[in-house]
C-alpha cells in the first residue's frame, strides 16, 4: 500500500479500486487492521448494484485502545479513519457475506468493536484466545480459523 507508515484513506481506497477493476461475486477479500477500514471503504463506495463475494476481517476496527498510539503523529494518522462515518447498510448491501476474527486480548482493538462488526454486518464473529493483533511478532506463523473463514465465504 502506498505509503505504509502514513495511510490515507482517499489512497489507499484508490489503489485498491485500481487493483480490483471490475469487482463481482466472485471478488473475496481478507484484511488486517487497516486493511480491514481500507476494504470497508471501498465496499462503501461501490456503485449501487456492484456485488462481491464477501469479506474477511483479522483485527478489523471501528476504534482504538489507548495503546493504539505511540506517538502524536499516530492519533493524526488515525482520526480520520476514526472520525468519517461508515455507512454499514451500504457496505452490507454489497454481500452479506462477513467474517470477523478478534483476539480476546489485542491491545490495540477493543474486543468491543466484535459487536460493531456482527451488528452492522451480520458478520460472523471468530474469537481467538490470546492472539494479541495477530502480527508476526505475536509469534502466530499460522491462523487456521483464518483460512477457514476464507474459505467459508468462498462456498469451498
């Protein structure tokens, strides 16, 4: 994505939109943090009738524990990702096929936003016990729930 330390949503939306082209129910997607905003976005912004298969969140997030943010530069980064409104009944209108897959103690996303996910999606809610945000550093090489999850929305 470009610009990986200072994401913008008008950009990382656009690259997305040129990677995907035409999307259709055949279109699966899978982010973590971030990645799960930028896909929401773009699901949000699909024209009327555009369809696609469905979507994975790994730690996806509406809001940010305190921990979230090292630096004041970080909370910068972040407002607008916090602070502009999603509409879930449009991105919902796209599919109805959501997954969400949270760790009971991720530091950074409340297990709370598990609920926005379910509630406004319909999403099916993974929780995994102890995955802190589910990055490398966490020690997690594999995530079987993940590929399942994956799998589940792909009708395999």
């Amino acid at each position: 994505m470009p610009e990986p330390l200072r994401p913008r949503i008008e950009t990382w939306v656009k690259l997305l939109k040129e990677q995907v082209v035409v999307p259709d129910e055949n279109t699966f997607f899978f982010g973590h943090s971030i990645g799960a905003q930028t896909i929401l976005r773009y699901v949000e912004s699909l024209p009327g009738a555009s369809k696609i298969g469905g979507a994975v969140f790994l730690a996806g997030w509406v809001h940010l524990t305190d921990n979230a943010y090292e630096t004041e530069e970080d909370e910068e980064i972040a407002q607008p990702w916090l602070e502009t409104p999603l509409d879930w009944k449009k991105i919902k209108s796209h599919t109805n096929k959501f997954v969400g897959i949270f760790s009971d103690n991720d530091p950074l996303v409340p297990i709370s936003d598990a609920k926005i996910f379910e509630n406004s999606l319909g999403a099916r809610i993974i929780i995994e016990q102890g995955k802190e945000h589910f990055s490398g550093s966490s020690g997690i090489k594999e995530l079987p729930s993940a590929l399942e999850a994956v799998l589940e929305i792909a009708g395999e």
